[in-house]
C-alpha cells in the first residue's frame, strides 16, 4: 500500500478518536424501560446495561467508540488487529475466544447483555446460541441490524443480502446503542463525524471514478480456485455506489466464490486485496494474494495486475462496520494515487 493510503488509515482512525471524545450536545436522555425492536424482536432494557459481552470485532470497536469499554467484560470474534486508538483498553478485556466463543462461556460472565455482530453467532440458528437461550437466563440480546435488515442468514454462511447495504445501517446501531446505555451525545457525535469523512472522501474524487470496475478479494479457500468476491448489495459495494466507482459482481449472496475467468471477463482496472491475522483460507495472506494474481496466466492480463493497481485495505472494512469509512477513504485515496481520478 503506497504511503498516501496510509496516511488515510491514520486520519480516519484520529477521526474516529475524536468523535468518542466529543463534547455532549445536550441530547435527550433515554426513558426506561426502553423497548427496541431489533432484528424483528422487542427487547426491553430497564436500566443500561453495567455488563456486556460482545461477539464480534465489528460490534466491540462501535462501543469502544462510544466510550462503552468499561461496560465490556468479555469479546469474542477477532479479524484483525483492533483500532489503534483502544489498543490499551482492549488488552485489559477478557478475550473469550478469537472465533466463536461458547456459550457456557459467555454466560458464564454474567451479562445482562450480549451484543453480536452477526446473526449466525446469536439467532435463530446461532452458532454461539439462540436469543431464546439468553433470554431464559434474563441476558438481553441485540445483534447488528446491518445483519438482518433485508438480508437472509440461513445458510450458515455470509447470506444473502436483498438490499444494497447502507452506512444508515450503522448509523442506526449507533444512535440504538446510545439510547440503550443513554449516551445519546456520544452516538449523535460519532454519526456526524462519520458522515464528515464520507462526504470528504467523496469530494476528493469529485466524481470522477464513474464506472471505474473494481473487484474486492477478500480470500480463497484455495489459492488457485474460486475467489470469495464482494455481492452487489455488501460493504464493499456501498463504497463503489458512493465512489461512483462499478461492482465487476452481479450476485446477491454478500461473498460469492467467483472463477478468475469470469472476473477476467469484467477486468477491473482496481483490485482491492484483503488483509488480515487470521490464516483460515490459503489466501488470507495478501502476499499469497498478489503473488498468484502477478503468475497466473488469467490474471496476470487483468488491467488492474498489469498496472500493479492494488489497494491493500484491512478486511473488517469490508465488512459492515463503522471502518467501512476507512475502506471507502482507502480506495478514494488508492483511485486517486494511481492517476485514476480525472
């Protein structure tokens, strides 16, 4: 990644720091009980919750942001390295596990909630357990609405979104957040600093990656095979809608594996690589990523190989979470770094 994305990175996450810190803006205060209906369910709080324990990296860093660490006493479901900005307060949380934790486990720190970032790890089928379950034990559940507003999470895998994700999705699991721990000033102030850097990132380019065909890799299970590539409705799809930049993947499942020949057919002046800690897939490794796309006889033709047009962009900002900023920042940078912007 060349010096001026990085310098991106490093903006958004002062950015981001910032906004946690701002000062109050004299919000309303929350009425208890408050019922919120979340994922198709009511749940009622009657007082903010003191524990909290939170699956997934997406969920923990959102209430991290909104100074909520103290109210943390276990997280689970680990990506990557977590923000900078909360890397001090992060190693003084309990770890419960880096994929999914169990259930006797997280019930185990007596919770009176439990906060997840997809529905596979608490729902319906949920891996970790079922929002009956926690219920039975008086432990409130809330799980992300990016994860079940207009999207089906049956097959036990990354589902399948009917709707273009938006950022009003986080920014609704914000603003629901601060109402339940009655932080109202700190959501309202993270919004609009969110909102700030997308609209900045927004005008950098100033409209000018218009069709620019893009692919996000996020990995494969094996090096040479299908690609898990980013749907038409993910994350990664609302910052190519909002770059004006175009999606080379037509598909509503949120990471369908997709051939090199039918990504070739596209051929994307931009690929966008995924990085990350974890070494579940043969090409987690973004090394492994661009060594294959630079020998393959397929890829090695694709505009994007040719012209060394990568953009190296941590995966949790693939997914919907506040970093989808980050992410969008990144390739506004990266299009604009490669002489892409007209």
């Amino acid at each position: 990644m060349n010096r001026y994305v990085s310098r991106a990175v490093l903006f958004s996450i002062a950015a981001l720091s910032a906004a946690a810190l701002a000062p109050p803006a004299n919000a309303a205060s929350s009425a208890y009980p408050l019922t919120i209906t979340n994922c198709g369910q009511p749940v009622t709080f009657e007082k903010a919750p003191e524990k909290t324990v939170s699956i997934g990296q997406g969920m923990t860093e959102i209430l991290y942001s909104l100074g909520l660490a103290g109210k943390i006493v276990g997280t689970a479901v680990w990506v990557g390295p977590v923000l900078p900005a909360y890397e001090e307060v992060n190693k003084s949380i309990k770890r419960l596990a880096d994929n999914d934790p169990s259930f006797e486990s997280v019930a185990g720190q007596e919770p009176d909630l439990v906060a997840a970032e997809f529905e596979w790890h608490v729902g319906t089928q949920g891996s970790v357990g079922r929002r009956e379950q926690f219920a039975e034990l008086g432990i409130k559940t809330y799980v992300s609405p990016a994860d079940c507003v207009a999207k089906v999470n049956t097959d036990g895998g990354d589902g399948v979104r009917k709707e273009l994700f938006t950022m009003d999705l986080i920014y609704q699991e914000i603003s629901e957040l601060a109402q339940i721990f009655d932080i109202q000033d700190r959501g309202d102030a993270l919004i609009a600093t969110l909102k700030k850097r997308e609209a900045d990132a927004v005008a950098s380019l100033g409209g000018s990656s218009k069709d620019l065909p893009v692919a996000f890799w996020f990995s494969s299970k094996e090096v040479q095979g299908d690609a898990f590539i980013a749907g038409k409705n993910s994350a990664p799809a609302y910052i190519l809608m909002t770059l004006g930049a175009k999606n080379v993947v037509s598909t509503e499942v949120e990471w369908p594996l997709v051939g090199w020949e039918t990504i070739a057919q596209a051929n994307p002046s931009v690929i966008v690589i995924a990085t990350m800690d974890r070494r579940r897939y043969a090409a987690d490794d973004p090394k492994v990523k661009i060594d294959f796309l630079e020998k393959d006889p397929v890829t090695s033709q694709l505009d994007a190989v040719k012209n060394k047009h990568f953009v190296e962009m941590d995966a949790q900002s693939m997914n919907p979470t506040i970093r989808t900023i980050d992410g969008l920042e990144i390739l506004a940078a990266g299009i604009k770094s490669f002489g892409l912007a007209k």
